[in-house]
C-alpha cells in the first residue's frame, strides 16, 4: 500500500514537472502558504510530489514544517495599547536626530537654476518694447520734420496780409450757437 502511494505521488510529481505546474517559484510560494495555515490536502499532495523528486529538499521541508508547528504553538506577544504611537514617535525621534545636510545656495546657482530664463525672458521682452518705443519716436519726429518742410516754403512765400486777418478768423471759431441761430432767423 506504501508502495502504491509512493508511486502515484512520483506519477504526480513527474507530470506536474512535465507540465510546468510545479516549478520553484510554486514550490516556495507552498512553503509560505504552509508557514500561515495548514496545507490543504491538494496542497499537500503537491508537495510529496514535489519532494519526491528532489529528495535533498525532503530534510529541509521537515525541519521547516517542524518549526512551524512550534511557533505556531508560542502565544502571541502583548503588544502595548499604544504601540502604533510608539513606532511613530520612534521615526519621528529618527528623522529629527538625523544630521540634514543643507545645501548652501550661490547667488549664481539660484540665478541660473529658476530665474535665470525667467530674466533672461523679461530683458528680451524689455529691449524689444525699448526698440519699438524708440522707433516710434524717430518715425514721429520724421514725419514732423516732413510737415514743416511741405509748410515752410509756402509760409516763407506769403504775404504779410494772410497774417493780418488771422485773429479775426481766429475768433470766427469761438463764436457762440446763439449768433447762428440768429443768423438764420434773419435769413429766412
């Protein structure tokens, strides 16, 4: 009957390693399974299997399934009401105590680091606004010399007597709208 089990767990094993079931990552996900719970009886035969086929590993699996069952025996350590606090204050303390290492900044590292394109940027924009202003200028000034030079000839040719009458037709401008609507009344 040993015989017959023997067997049939070498059958298992050989065609769960021809099939690629049971590899080594299977196997060691097996042993964690079996350092949390109790393996069920498929998980169970899986492993007599596997352990079957590689003997070595047989010694290792009952050592380790031994120690298990012992923890698993030990009653669980009192932890403190408040332990989460504890652990907390514990890396707060760490980092506190930790030497922070502060970089000393050069004027020419911030410069070139943030603002740099950032002043780089505004000059730009600046002497562009500068160049259109100053061109702005010149093209008046341009266009002013260019007004009193098509003026100048004819105000240097003209008479004295377009001048007389200049304050007349000065004061023609600052005539009230009373003295047209007079005007007009006397008209009709």
């Amino acid at each position: 009957m040993a015989r017959v089990a023997k067997l049939n767990a070498t059958l298992i094993a050989t065609r769960l390693l021809k099939d690629h079931k049971m590899n080594e990552s299977a196997y060691q996900q097996l042993r964690e399974i079996a350092w949390k719970r109790r393996l069920t009886p498929l998980e169970e035969k899986e492993m007599v299997a596997y352990l079957s086929l590689l003997p070595e590993e047989q010694a290792a699996w009952d050592e380790e399934r031994q120690l298990t069952q012992l923890l698993q025996r030990l009653p669980d350590a009192p932890v403190a009401s408040n332990f989460t606090a504890q652990v907390m204050q514990a890396v707060h303390r760490e980092f506190a105590d930790a030497p922070r290492t502060v970089e000393k900044k050069t004027w020419w590292s911030v410069l070139a680091g943030r603002w740099l394109p950032r002043t780089a940027t505004a000059f730009v924009l600046v002497a562009a606004g500068m160049s259109a202003w100053q061109q702005m200028r010149i093209s008046r000034r341009l266009d002013t010399a260019r007004s009193l030079t098509a003026v100048s000839p004819v105000a240097g040719s003209q008479d004295v007597e377009v001048w007389q009458d200049f304050d007349a037709i000065l004061r023609l401008g600052q005539l009230s709208a009373q003295v047209d609507t007079d005007l007009l009344k006397a008209l009709q």
